[in-house]
C-alpha cells in the first residue's frame, strides 16, 4: 500500500519506519529540509531505541523515502497519515494553526480518493472540521489517536494492546483493517468524535491518577507514611490492579498529558460543562511541581557557591529530546537561584546553544557529582544503576540525594551516609538537619 506520513518527529519516523517494515511503500514527508536530509541518510532526528537501524533498512529495501516535497511525496498516496506534534504553548494550550499550515500547504496536491488518517493530538471536533473544509475534494477521512510511548516507541507501534480507529465512513474498516493487520488483530471502531474523544479521556485518567497519588504521597511525608508501601497497598486491590498508574514520583510534564486535561477543561469551557476535577488535577500536578525546588532551598539553605548535579536531562529515559522537559525547567530554576549546575545524561552530546550557560555537561555521572553538594535523579535511566553509594559518598562534597521517582532506592536508599529524599517517603531527622 502506497502511504505517505506527513511530519515527521517521534510518531511520523515510528510510523513510517514501522509501515514500511511491514512491506508498504512508504513516503516520509516534512516541511523541515535539515530533517528531511538527515533521514535520507538514515539518521533520525532524536534517538528513540532502535529506531536508526529500522529507517537503515527500510531504506535499504527501497520501500521507505523522505522527501520535503509536496508533489513527490503525495503522487499516488492512498492514505496520507498525518503525524505532526502538535506543539503546546506554557499553558499546554495546543497550537492549532500550527497545524493548520502545515495541512493548508499540501491541500491541493493530496489525490483524491486518498484516506486521510489522523494521529496528531488534536481536540474532539478538529478531524470533522478538516473534514468540512476540505469538502469537495474527493477525500475520507478517520482518526486514529497515537499511542507513543518515548523510549519504547517501536514496541508500543508494532505490539499495542489494541487500535482506536474512529471512521467517517464504514467502507473504510477494510482499507485500515489491511493496514493494521501486521501489528494488532483487536480493532476499536468507533465515531471520528469518540476517537478522538478517547485519547482526551485515556490521558486525562493518567494524569488524574498521578496528580492522586503524589498528592497522597505528600500527606503520606508529613504524616509518616511511606507512599510506595500505600501504593503496594492499592495495586493489590482488585478493583485497582497492578499495572494502575500510581506510583509517587515527579509531577507530569507539559505535553501529552497535560494537554488533553487541558482540551477537556477548554471544551468544558465552551459548552458551558462544569469540569472542576479535571481543573484540580492541573492545580495538584502544579503545585508538586514545586517539590523537588522545594527540597532544594531546605537542603541548600545558605551554602555558599552550591554545586547540584542533576542526572537525566532528557524528556524520558530512552529518547534524546529535550522539549518540553522538566528536568531542563529545572536545570533553568537552578541556574536562577545562582546554583551551579552539572548535568549528565547518556543522550545528550551536546547542549543548544540556550543550555550552555547554564549546565556544565559532563560526558560521566561520576564526574557530575565530584564536588557536588546534592545530586537530584531528574530522569531514570537505566545506565544510574551502576552509581554505588561508595561512589556518591567519594565524590559528592555532601552526599545528599533527590531522587522524586525512587530510581535508586535500592542503590542508595538505605546508606546511613547519605541523606536520601524520595516522593511519599517521611523525611528522617537527619536528612531534615
């Protein structure tokens, strides 16, 4: 089957590397022509596990392209899959008239008949809006809410648990059925509306159940109950189970989560629908925000030229991408309060120009925390395992640890050495000191 994939960051080079593994022709489309370039020769444009060697050999078969042409691309498509991230503002208010251009500039050159298959993340009604607006033009349309996970990308394409596909037209169940067959049997049908409906409600009861219980595991600090055992407590439960998403850590960041709360508490604006527990998870996920910050200041106090290492940079464990991560607000609020900053993270070579100033990137953790005067675990990955207390104690100046997501408990959690801070875990006396 003849795709084109239009946009192409995270979810459009998955998807079209993914398609084309599955044997269709496949064209990668995107305005950008340095993205455009660095994929014609193989390099995606942030590193997702996997995902350079599965572009390497669609490439090599001669059934994957990229191309930042229009016209060449869209010949002879018979789905244009859109994939474009759609950015988000401070507010994680989507930026829909960045997607607006992006599908305004191709509209004339999309063949008709062509299925145009949506993935972005995009409020209830805009699917059926482009629809209107492009009435005339011989086009069907569906919707199919993206289901990426940063850092297990390919996976989660090739293996989901199931597909939500909202029709505008019933012909089309064949067409999608066909192009889902290679990855999943388990097909939810739906309206165009409910698709996209879906993704809004899915995110919107992660984001609650997180905003849940790091609230909950603040209570638990201050009364000294331990969070992690109340989370044992809960996911044993039947009617919870243990896959729930409840487990004490960092606040979410701006994005995937938070930007579907925000869609339903804009549409609840609009159509006059009181919507104040999705208002109050926005509120609880802010306020924790402020949590590791707030260590910081008692645990710093009056230092004088304190040094943090913070180890992890990127969005999530697993990827390369910086956008939109909290681990940079933070380096960023650091750098504010005159607090020296080493960052550390396997991903990460190199520093935007805007970053250098303010983080000292080192190419090891250990050289990261010599010196240091607290070390914050801002992403999880796998590589901080290898960290030994004997190691924090050796070259730390003070061997304290914020570790929001309880990544190293095991390693450093119990070393009576170092104070060690966790969500939901009561702070001891002498970690108070």
């Amino acid at each position: 089957m003849r795709v084109t994939v239009y946009g192409l960051w995270h979810l459009g080079c998955v998807t079209a590397a993914c398609l084309a593994e599955a044997g269709n022709d496949v064209v990668g489309l995107d305005p950008d022509e340095g993205t455009v370039t660095g994929l014609q020769q193989g390099r995606p444009p942030l590193y997702e596990p996997g995902l350079e060697r599965l572009i390497a050999s669609g490439i090599a078969r001669g059934n994957l392209s990229f191309s930042h042409h229009p016209l060449e691309a869209l010949r002879g498509a018979e789905i244009l899959w859109i994939t474009f991230d759609t950015p988000v503002d401070d507010s994680d208010r989507a930026d829909l008239a960045f997607l607006h251009a992006r599908l305004d500039a191709i509209a004339d050159l999309i063949p008709r008949g062509a299925l145009v298959l949506l993935s972005c993340q995009v409020p209830v009604g805009f699917t059926r809006g482009l629809q209107h607006k492009w009435q005339g033009r011989g086009l069907r349309f569906a919707h199919s809410p993206e289901n990426l996970r940063l850092g297990k990308a390919l996976e989660s394409f090739r293996k989901p648990e199931r597909v939500i596909v909202g029709l505008s037209d019933q012909v089309d169940q064949s067409l999608l059925s066909e192009i889902f067959a290679p990855f999943c049997s388990r097909i939810e049908w739906m309206s165009i509306e409910s698709a996209e409906m879906t993704k809004h409600a899915l995110n919107a009861f992660l984001a609650t159940s997180v905003a849940f219980i790091n609230e909950l595991a603040r209570v638990c600090e201050a009364t000294g109950a331990d969070a992690k055992e109340v989370e044992r407590g809960l996911k044993s439960e039947g009617r919870v189970g243990p896959r729930a998403y409840l487990s004490p850590g960092a606040a979410f960041a701006g994005g995937t989560l938070a930007r579907d709360v925000r869609f339903l508490v804009d549409h609840g604006l609009f159509h006059e629908v009181s919507t104040p527990l999705l208002r109050g998870v926005l509120a609880s996920n802010e306020d924790h925000k402020g949590w590791i910050q707030r260590h910081v200041e008692r645990l710093i106090g009056n230092d004088p030229h304190p040094v943090v290492a913070v180890l992890g940079l990127t969005y999530k464990p697993g990827t390369s991408t910086l956008r939109r991560s909290a681990s940079i607000e933070l380096c960023r609020w650091l750098n504010d309060h005159k607090i020296r900053v080493r960052g550390h993270d396997p991903a990460v070579h190199a520093l935007p120009e805007d970053l250098q100033p303010l983080i000292e990137l080192e190419g090891d953790p250990l050289k990261a925390l010599q010196g240091a005067d607290l070390a914050i675990v801002a992403t999880e990955w796998a590589d901080y395992r290898a960290l030994s207390a004997a190691d924090v104690c050796a070259r730390m100046r003070r061997p304290r640890v914020i570790d929001p997501n309880h990544h190293l408990a095991n390693e450093l959690g119990n070393d009576s050495r170092i104070t060690y801070i966790a969500t939901g875990k009561a702070v001891s006396s002498r970690a108070a000191a």
